[in-house]
C-alpha cells in the first residue's frame, strides 16, 4: 500500500497538477518530468522582511535585504572584456526623502527581463562602493506582488534561469502544494526517531522547506531530508551488508607450519602493532563461511603489501588460490618483482619437505603467446597459488581452479564490473575480498561509499621510513628557480636518485619552442616531459646525469625496461608523467621534483611524494609553480606543505573537490547523488543514522514491523546506484 501512494503521487506526471504548459517549461528549464522531481527542488537560501534596511541606513561592506522599486534602468557594454552590465536603480519607503540605489549585474540577462521601471522587488547582496555611491553588484533579488509583501513569511530564493525565474518557480510549487495531503506523501521513517530527533513528518517537511513560516523552520526541515537520505543510504548498505553475510565461501583457516608460518619466520623485519592488529582481523574473517569483504586503507609505505601476501598464503596454504589486481603493468610488474623477493625460495612450487612452496605467476596485456599459454595452464592447473596482473585477469580465458580471495589494489582505478568479473571466475563459491587503497578515505565518505565493508586501517610506517620534507618553489624567483637545478644535480653526486614529474608528455613544436627558449620568463604552457627532457639534456651541469623518460604513451616493454634500468640506478634522472603516482619502490630515490604542480590535486600529490624516502633515506618533494604566492591554487600546495598526515589531506581533499557523484563513477564535481546530505557539512548526521540503522537491523524481522520503510527502501535508490552498491 505504501509504496502504491509513494508512485501514486511523487511519480505522477506534473502536467496532472500543472498543467501542460507550465509543466512543459518545467521540463525544458530543468529536465522535470513527475511532481517528485520538482519536491525536490529546493530554495537555495531565503530572505526574511525583518532583515529589511532602509537604504539611507545601508552599512558599507555588510550583507543587507531591500524592498524597493525599480525608477530607472541601464545597459552598457563592458570594455575590458566581452558582455555587458545591467544596471538598475530602485527606490525605497522606508528612507525619507526617496533615497537610491543602484544594483549592477554582469551579464545580467535574467535581471533584464525581470527588473522593469514599477518593479517591486526584495534585494539581498553584500553593500559596496563605486564612483562615489554605495551599491549592490550581482544582489540575489525576489519580484514581490501585493500579496508576497503583506505576508511576513520568510521568501525562497530557488535555483533559476531566465526562462523560469525565481518568482514563476515561486508561483508553481505554491500551486503543486495545494494539492499536499499527509496521505499523498506518507511518513516511512520511523515515528520515535522523528521524535528522538525533533524533525518534522515528511508532509510538513516538504511544506517547511518550501514556504517556512519562520526561517528556523527551513532549517529543521532541511536536516531532516539530509537525514532521510543518510538513514535510506545506510539502511541499503546494512542491508547489503546482511546479505553479503548469508553468501556462501569456502573456510580459509590457518595451517600451522605451511607457507603463512614459514614466510613469518623469514622476515627480516618486525612487523607493526597496527600490521599484527589488522593482519588478525584479515586471519579471522578468512576462517569464516561467508566471504569477507574487507577494505584495507593505510599510508604510501606503511605496509599494505605484506598484510595482503600473509592473507594470501593462508589462503594457499587451506587449498585455494588468490588473484592480485593492479591497475597498470607497471604496478603489476612492481607487486610482482617485490612479493618474489620477499618469498623467495617459498615462491618456487615444490612437491616434498622443506622445499615446499607455490607459483607465483604475472599476467600482463603485453604478455607474449608463450608465456601466457604456459601461465593459463598453471593458473587453471592450481600449480599457481598467486596470480597477479593487470584488466588481463578478466580475460574468459583465465580460468581458477579454486579461487578463494581476490585482492584488489588501488581500488579507485577499477570500475565495479571489473571487480565483480573476476570475483565470478571462482566456481562454486563467492570468494573472500580484500580491496586495498594508498589513498585514505575521510571517514564520513567510508560511511557511505563502502559502508558495507568492513574497514582496516594501519597507520604506522614501518621503522625505517624517513622523514619526507616538501616545499613549494616559486618559479618566477630567479633565484628559486637556478637553486631548484642545482639541488638535482647536488642530489645525483651524492650517488641518490631523483624523480621529475610533469603534468603532460609533450607540445607542439611552437609550445616547446617558447618553453625552451625563453623558460625563465614562462608562466603559461604547463612543462612536458619532452620539453624537460630536452632543457636538461641542454645545460651544462647535467653533462654526464643520465636522463631517461616514461610516461604512458611507450609501449609496455620500454616503460618496464625503464622502471628496471631505474630501480637498477642505471637511470639517474626519471623525467615522468604520473604514471609513478602508484607503487614504484625505489629505494635509493630521495628527490620528487613536481612541475608546474598547481596542475595535480591534494590526493596526487601525496602520493607522488610518497615514491621517495622509502629506502631509509630522507626525502625531499619540491612543488614548483609560477603562480604568485596568493593564488588560489598555491593554497592547495601550502596545505600539501603543512603536513604529512594523510588522513588529514583526504579531508581537506573533498572539501576541494566537492562531493561529486559520490554512488556512482562520477568521482569529483559540484553534482551529487544526494540531494540534501552533504558528506562534508554533515558527519555527525551521518554517524547518526549509521548508529539509528544499527539498532534497526538488529531485529531480523524489522521490515514486518516497518512495512511503510521496507516499501520506501525497495524505491528510493534508482537502478543504476542499486547495481553499484550490488557490486561494490
């Protein structure tokens, strides 16, 4: 019945209200087709008359509210750049004598069709001063009829277009909400959370958010929606979670005296406190019957690889395999070379005593016939415990004979159909997962990205990690700039390695040309890796360094012919795109220069810098920009500056990049799946629901007992977001 009067009415069509031409314009304005839609089109902000000023009282620099008539209008073009400026001078009551006004708009088309001379309008905007007069420049404004100033109730300011301006939109919600009852949109959450919380019903919500009789209405009503979409949103992942939990996996215990123990007792390292706590709780899901789903965070270089290798030897060592997937050849070919080495002799299969061991196979796109016929055989054999590789591991050719837990690292870069693929190539059981990230995950996104997973983290850098000290370099400064050569060089003849990373691979000839002749005065084209190449390769003190280029456009054999040569030190100078962003263990590298590094976000660059300082050496990271010191953009590598801490960075990261699609491939951007909740403003409303779904979930049978909320559920993520969170 429920969910009968929840597609009844915030599915019916808008032209049932509406009618057709309003709800035709409604479509064309914003792509609104059901009255759920247009609900849902909230008022960005509101504006009380009790904030009125009269215009002879204004104070400068102050953010002010005006009810006045529009006396003259003006357009004129602008000379230092295409467009013009509308210019508008209103007239208030409230100031003796008939004080002005004047409101200017750049580019203002809505303002010309809306603002005609008899115009009354509410304006709001901040007070400021030009050619000797106070005025308002780009002021949000309300058109007023007779009826909207008689009524004290605070006005909604919608997001508008000059074809549906704030007043029609005003005009039309007012219309749909005549139609409201409490029966056409019904209350699913819970009664005692409503009171718990203080929030009003969803009916009256609605009616608050939209026509508030005071302003702390709108609020109340607000935080109640964002809480409806953060109780709906982890309600599904709980769900999911549940499900996931009655899935059926093969036991992976522990077998004393077999590879995991022998691989301990080789170590030439103790493990972290946060490495042993993890590693435990990896160990005790994988003695489960149920498939684990456990996401690993941690720090570049804190030891994620080790944890992820003792998880996969228990596995073996209880008789199943474990695929490894890394989302390039160069990280496959890295994880491949380093998890060799630490096995060692426990890589080579074997058949009797001590010599007992299992194959450890790389599977790459590049791999050539041979190799990859032999590799099939071993993985489909079962002779080969690990498998690790690249999008090649998808492959219908690539068949298990009994894989037990899939490990996917840098989780980001995949899709979900790529991590649902080679789950399913196990056969008659939903394999154990671990999936690993370098990049810390603020915590109110794990809530509702990966809410179904279990999450471990190590924080902790194993002994031996040095200090990395970063700087920012201005490059205008001549002085900087030479300093900048010179510690490359300095860098080199202390038998050290350096890395230097550009934002693009190449230019056009014209671009390279002005780079390289005339760099000390360059403040546009971004450096390439050509062009740095070519600069070095052209100065006096680089005579004898040994300079040698990767990015992604070579093919598979030369860039793992130049990781090699590097990682060897054959390679003194590594001039590179990003393509070493991720799992390039080079010990001997101490300096990460990043040109032109404005151009990369918070997230890369920490974990560029984190390709240095890994062998027990202190490392440097040098961030070069000509931008001036107070550019917004320098303010995103003085944070980078500032601190280490990646966790902290990840925070200071979405807050940058804004939330974007955060349920689906959208991975940054203003637009967001929902709505109202916001991850960033509303981490303690996000705990909330989590801890209110908890206590839900914990009666088997609450969807007899919420029959309206289990209706609702089953509606309110779409296909697409239901599909991702299914694969997730």
């Amino acid at each position: 019945m429920a969910e009968t009067t929840l597609t009844s009415f915030e599915g019916a069509e808008l032209s049932a209200f509406l009618g057709k031409k309003n709800s035709t314009a409604l479509e064309k304005a914003f792509g609104y087709t059901t009255v759920g839609e247009f609900l849902w089109h909230f008022p960005r902000r509101y504006v009380e008359v009790g904030e009125l000023t009269p215009i002879s009282e204004l104070p400068f620099d102050e953010h002010v509210t005006v009810v006045a008539q529009v006396v003259n209008v003006s357009q004129r073009q602008m000379h230092s750049r295409r467009g013009f400026i509308f210019e508008v001078t209103v007239s208030d009551e409230l100031s003796a004598g008939g004080q002005e006004l004047k409101m200017t708009f750049f580019n203002g088309y809505q303002a010309r069709t809306d603002l005609h001379i008899g115009t009354i309008a509410m304006f709001s905007g901040k007070v400021g001063w030009y050619q000797d007069h106070l005025q308002l420049s780009q002021p949000e404004y309300a058109i007023l009829d007779e009826a909207s100033q008689a009524d004290p109730r605070p006005i909604p300011i919608y997001p508008a277009s000059a074809k549906m301006p704030n007043k029609r939109i005003r005009d039309l919600m007012g219309l749909l909400l005549e139609h409201f009852t409490d029966q056409k949109l019904p209350e699913f959450l819970p009664r005692e959370l409503l009171r718990t919380h203080h929030y009003p019903q969803r009916h009256q919500a609605f009616l608050d958010r939209h026509f508030p009789k005071e302003i702390k209405h709108a609020y109340v009503a607000r935080q109640r929606f964002a809480f409806e979409e953060a109780f709906m949103l982890q309600l599904a992942l709980g769900e999911r979670g549940r499900q996931l939990g009655a899935q059926k996996a093969i036991a992976r215990p522990p077998v004393p005296g077999r590879l995991a123990d022998k691989f301990d007792a080789q170590l030439p390292f103790s493990l972290t406190e946060d490495q042993l706590v993890v590693g435990e709780q990896i160990s005790k899901d994988l003695e489960q019957a149920h498939p684990m789903h456990r996401l690993l965070q941690g720090e570049v270089g804190s030891g994620k690889t080790v944890v992820a290798l003792r998880a996969i030897l228990q596995v073996i060592d209880a008789g199943g395999q474990a695929a490894l997937l890394a989302p390039t050849e160069v990280l496959a070919a890295q994880h491949y070379a380093s998890i060799k080495k630490m096995l060692g002799k426990l890589a080579e299969p074997g058949l009797f005593g001590e010599g007992e061991g299992t194959g450890v196979e790389l599977l790459t796109g590049s791999a050539k016939s041979a190799h990859r016929r032999e590799a099939l055989l071993g993985i489909a054999s079962g002779e080969t415990g690990l498998i690790i590789g690249t999008h090649a591991l998808l492959s219908d050719h690539v068949q298990f004979a009994d894989l037990g837990l899939v490990v996917v690292d840098e989780q980001h870069r995949f899709g979900v159909e790529q991590r649902d693929a080679l789950r399913s190539k196990a056969v008659d059981s939903v394999p154990h997962t671990l999936v690993m990230t370098a990049t810390p995950i603020p915590r109110t996104v794990a809530m509702t990205v990966f809410g179904d997973l279990d999450t471990s983290t190590i924080k902790r850098l194993p002994a031996g990690r040095a200090p990395i000290h970063t700087h920012i370099v201005p490059m205008q400064l001549t002085g900087f700039r030479d300093r900048l050569f010179t510690r490359i060089v300095e860098e080199v003849e202390k038998g050290h390695q350096v890395y230097v990373v550009c934002p693009r691979i190449s230019d056009t000839a014209a671009e390279q040309g002005v780079l390289l002749a005339s760099y000390e005065d360059s403040s546009g084209q971004p450096m390439s890796v050509e062009a740095m190449q070519e600069m070095l390769g052209g100065m006096p003190e680089f005579a004898g360094i040994r300079t040698e280029a990767l990015h992604s456009q070579l093919d598979a054999a030369d860039k793992q012919a130049t990781m090699d040569s590097f990682a060897r030190g054959e390679i003194d100078v590594l001039i590179s795109t990003t393509v070493i962003e991720v799992g390039v263990d080079v010990h001997n590298a101490t300096l990460m220069v990043i040109m032109d590094a404005e151009r990369f976000g918070i997230s890369q660059l920490h974990q560029l810098r984190g390709r240095v300082g890994r062998g027990g050496l202190p490392g440097t990271c040098l961030m070069t920009t000509w931008l001036d010191a107070d550019h917004p953009s320098v303010g995103r590598l003085k944070t980078i500056e500032s601190t280490i801490d990646g966790f902290e960075l990840a925070e200071a990261d979405l807050a940058e990049r804004k939330e974007g699609n955060i349920l689906g491939v959208q991975q940054s951007g203003s637009r967001s799946t929902l709505r109202e909740l916001s991850i960033i403003k509303d981490r303690s409303l996000i705990e909330q629901a989590r801890t209110d779904v908890g206590r839900l979930l914990a009666d088997a049978n609450w969807g007899s007992n919420y029959q309206g909320l289990l209706s609702a559920a089953g509606n309110w993520l779409d296909e697409s977001t239901k599909e991702f969170l299914n694969k997730n």
